[in-house]
C-alpha cells in the first residue's frame, strides 16, 4: 500500500496497525523504517482527512435536521 491510495479507512487503519507492529518488532533495517515511516504518516493524514469530511458531514446533517424542525415549528433538541 506504499504509493497506493488507501481503499477505506478500515484499510488504511489496519495497515498503519500493520505499520506500527513492523516497527515495534526491531527487525525493520534503517531504509525499510524510513519507508514504514513516510507510509505511515501519509496513511495518517489520509486517515484524518476522511475523520474531517465525515464530521463535516454529520455537522451538515444536524443543521439539515435542525432547519426541518424549526420549519415545523418544533423546539430544537439540548
């Protein structure tokens, strides 16, 4: 998964796991870390920019919600 978009979180998630184990182990020569590492935190950063646009999502759905509401003359939820 190197150079390769990630194909869901779940996939990214599990191959950073993945990632971390590799490193933990100590068996991970100078160059394959390095490689580990810039994988890792480019899957990250991927990882944090869908955790984003899921988040405005749902912000978007609870302003959609609270619009509906409102329009029905209902009192917003606490």
């Amino acid at each position: 998964m190197s150079s390769e978009q990630p194909t869901s979180y779940e996939a990214a998630s599990a191959r950073i796991e993945e990632i971390v184990r590799r490193l933990d182990s100590g068996e991970a020569g100078l160059r394959e870390t390095l490689e580990l590492v810039a994988e890792g935190r480019r899957l990250v950063e991927w990882c944090a920019g869908e955790l984003e646009a899921v988040g405005r999502g749902l912000e978007e759905l609870r302003l959609e919600e609270l619009v509906a509401r409102l329009e029905r003359g209902e009192a917003p939820e606490r």
